[in-house]
C-alpha cells in the first residue's frame, strides 16, 4: 500500500519526485494517523494540497489524518552514520573493521558521493555499494553515488577470549548390535553408531539398519573396466544414511541376496567428499536393532557464553501491517513465550544428507519476539565455500562477491544457536525446509536445537481463505509489501504474519 501511495505522490510534480514517506504515527487512541512528507525540492501549496489529497483518500473515514510536507536535504555527517548503519546491517563482518573515519563524504550538485576505504581482506568491490546506496536512497531524498577502495587498514575482529567458553566434547550415542550374523566380514560387531550422530568423519565406523533402497549400479575405473557397485539407503530410525559398496567377486553372489527390508550391519569409511560427508560400506554382515529400541537423546553443547562472530542488533518496529485498520489485542500466549522467527537463503534446495551433496546456507535472518513484539535482529551472510548457480544469484540478489568476506557456517551457526536458545522457532515452511538446515549443520557442531516450532503455512491455511499460501499472499492479506527472496525481509515479514496470525487464532498451535 505505501509503495502505491509514494508512486503517487512522486508523480504530482517534479518537485515530489525523490519524496519519500516517514514512519506512520498511529494513536490508537485518538483513532488518527499521522503521515510526513519529506522532499528535497521547494514545493508549491497547490504540490502539498495534492499530497494531502491522495494521503486522505488512502485512510478510512473513521481515521483522523494528520498530514505534513516538509523539505530536507542531509549534510554529509548524516549520510556518513547511515552508511555506517548500512554496513551493519549486510556486511557485519566489514562493520566490526571500520570506524566512520574510513567513510569520506561530499556534497554535490545532485546530491552525495561517498568513498568507503575496506581493509583488503574484506572488499568485495562496488557490490558492497549498490547495496549502501539503495539504503542511503530509503532514508533520504536526492541521488547518491559511491566507491569502495581497498585500504592499508588491518582486519581485526573484536571476540570475546576462547578460555571463557565451556570446553566439551559431543558423546557419540551407541547401540548394541542383536542377532549379529557374518556375512563377508572378518571381525563380530556388538554396537553400533546412531546413524543421526554420523557427523564427523571415521575410518572405521559402524552402522546398523534396515535396507530401505538397494540398487546395483556400475562405474568405470582409471583401466578402462567396468566394475560394480551398489548404492543403499539405511536407516536406524535415528536418521537415514546413504552408503556406498564396492562388490567383491567373491562375495557378490551372497551380496546380491540382499534387498529392502533387511537389516545389516555395514563397517566402512565416514569421509569428506566436497563439503559433505560421505559413507562407504567396506563390509556388509548381518544384524538388527535392539528389541524395542527407543534412542536416547542426544547431548547438546551448551549454549555459548558470549556471542563471538555474529551479535544481535536491538530491533525497533517502525512499520505496523495493515495500518489502516482496527488491532486486535496481543493474546497472553504470545506475551508468555519468547519466539525466534528464521528465514534462511541456501545454494540450492537440497536439504537432505542423503540425497547427495546438501545445499549451504548463504544467509540467515532472525527475528526475537518478546512480549508480543519484534525486538531483535540477527543478521548475516554465509560463506558457503562454493560456488553460486545462475539460478540462486537471480532468484536471490546475492552474488559471490557478497559472500567472499563473510563468516562460515561453522562461525555463524553457534551464534545463531545462542540466539534461539530457550525461545520456539517460526518460519514459513520451517518443517519442511529451513529448520532442516539449521537443524543438519547445527548438530555436526555438536548443537542440537529442541525441536519446538511453529510453521506459519499450516496456520495460515487454518486461520485463512486464500487461493494460496505462499509468504507474499499472505503478506498481501495483511497489507504487507516486502522485499521477496532475501532472508532479512522474509523473516520480517513472518514475524509480522505470525503476530497477526496468533491474535486471529488467539492461542498457539500445537508445536510440531
């Protein structure tokens, strides 16, 4: 709504066409909005009746309106602290390295240029200033344009010491192998790893449980021959692992008896293979689960003392949806539990383990909830360490450029831990494929997140009638415009969805 109101506005004279619109003012109370125009160019009474026109035409009667226009150009201090909140916003890892003493800007005739020096380490050219100036343009009316130069400045990143941290090392979780039986291989199996604890790599690792895919496949080697391998799909009810084996001649007329439904034993190699890790069955025995099995739960890392890489921003709500209509009141539910509202951008949209090379996360977005408000961000890039699709890059917006500076998973994710512990996690989707991520990358850390969430689809379609509920339409419902297809907007706009969706409902669902 305020995007169509604002391509009104601009179009009444070139006078208004760099406007734009301050935060809404709603007194609940007095049942009155008031909205602000800021131009950079002298307007003209007939420019502010015309504005004060289009404003009133867009708030219902039963609303008072309050209306202003004001003209305001910034000076160049004002532009520099924005750059600044720019940075700490996209490109934390560049914002913990400079001060606004590497930021120069001047004036001109059109508007602002800026020079943003970068220690080396860090500077990803002028993406880094696409992304700056498309804010400075949000805040402020008039044209700016800038340059990010590499500077002799040292990288170095304020953390908190590593002795203050809980030292601890993950137990591996086993159980004991039954009716263990020889097949090919040459020594007796009594346990077995969870398959769900397979996160680091071994030489000689044990796994058991039943086939639940088998399918001979064939390879050609560095000689010219072909050879034979099978491709199998386990599972011990814990997780599911996808294995690998190489059939011996002589024991392949025993090997290929086997088919889904069995249950064996296989000892082999947890390797790293591109990123990911990757089992390879050097033998195959027969055995089953304990009677009755029912896994132990699994031991998390505690939560980190200090936040070290990625820290939490203080979040203050200055656009509420649906203005123009009555609230409804938070419901006690929502003020009694405390909600981490995630949305996370990736290489790909393979969130399984199994089914090969799993897709990284390139971005994580968070927002807290508190009391029934939004009142913390956690924000940031991921390195993911390969390279980015076509596809990814136009769906997204995120080049590799963007992600060359930024931490890895392996520094982020603790952080993010950290930031949900003791709160229930949302998304739109979450069940099916973002906690998937956090969930996978976060316990080969050794972090097990509880698994409480909440995923605003199903609650939608309970509370809604749409035509569908992807996140825009729903966003639409509640007159929410958004940036699609980036975490930071996508994970707002949730939280916001999420608030409405649970004074609708007025309790929370059941937690899946």
């Amino acid at each position: 709504m305020t995007d169509n109101i604002l391509s009104r506005i601009r179009s009444v004279s070139d006078n208004l066409k760099n406007a734009i619109i301050r935060p809404l003012e709603v007194d609940k109370a007095a049942r009155t909005v008031g909205v602000t125009v800021v131009t950079d160019r002298a307007y003209t009474p007939d420019d502010k009746s015309a504005c004060e026109k289009i404003i009133r035409e867009c708030v219902p009667p039963y609303f008072g309106c309050r209306f202003e226009i004001s003209k305001l150009s910034p000076d160049c201090e004002m532009v520099r602290k924005k750059i600044m909140e720019s940075l700490g916003r996209s490109f934390k890892a560049v914002y913990s390295t400079i001060s606004e003493d590497d930021i120069k800007v001047e004036k001109t005739d059109g508007g602002f240029y800026y020079t943003v020096g970068v220690a080396g380490a860090f500077f990803t050219g002028n993406t880094m200033c696409d992304v700056i100036t498309a804010y400075l343009k949000n805040c402020f009316c008039g044209e700016f344009s800038g340059n990010c130069v590499k500077s002799d400045k040292r990288a170095e990143i304020e953390i908190e010491e590593d002795e203050d941290e809980i030292e601890f090392e993950l137990p591996v979780r086993t159980f004991k192998i039954r009716d263990f039986e020889f097949l090919e291989g040459q020594d007796r199996q009594s346990s077995a790893i969870y398959m769900s604890d397979m996160n680091l790599a071994g030489d000689s690792v044990v796994v058991c449980g039943e086939i639940l895919e088998i399918r001979d496949r064939t390879y050609t080697n560095k000689k010219g021959q072909e050879k034979e391998y099978l491709s199998l799909v386990l599972n011990d009810t814990t997780a599911t692992v996808y294995a690998t084996y190489f059939v011996r001649q002589r024991s392949a007329d025993k090997i290929h008896t086997l088919k889904a439904g069995d249950y064996i034993v296989c000892t082999g190699k947890n390797e790293e293979y591109r990123g990911n890790l990757r089992f390879t069955a050097e033998y195959i025995d027969y055995g089953k689960l304990p009677e009755n099995f029912t896994p132990e739960k699994r031991a998390s890392k505690p939560v980190p003392k200090f936040y070290h890489t990625v820290k939490p921003e203080p979040y203050s709500e200055t656009e509420q949806t649906d203005l123009f209509r009555q609230k409804q009141p938070v419901p006690d539910c929502l003020k009694q539990n405390t909600f981490v509202v995630f949305d996370l951008e990736t290489t790909g949209l393979n969130s399984s383990p199994v089914a090969g090379n799993m897709d990284k996360i390139i971005e994580i977005a968070a927002y807290k909830i508190k009391d029934g408000v939004i009142c913390e961000s956690f924000t940031t890039f991921v390195n993911p360490e390969r390279r980015l699709s076509e596809e990814i890059i136009k769906l997204t917006g995120i080049t590799e450029d963007m992600l060359g500076a930024s931490p890895t998973c392996e520094k982020v994710l603790p952080d993010f831990f950290k930031f949900c512990a003791g709160s229930i996690l949302v998304g739109h989707n979450i069940a099916g494929f973002d906690f998937k991520f956090v969930d996978y990358y976060c316990g080969r850390l050794g972090y097990i997140l509880e698994r409480k969430i909440i995923d605003t689809i199903p609650l939608s379609q309970e509370q809604l009638f749409l035509s569908n509920y992807k996140l825009n339409t729903v966003a639409d419902k509640f007159g929410i415009t958004f940036n699609h297809h980036r975490a930071a907007d996508d994970a707002l706009v949730t939280a916001k969805i999420f608030i409405e969706l649970i004074k609708l409902k007025k309790s929370l669902p059941k937690l899946q």
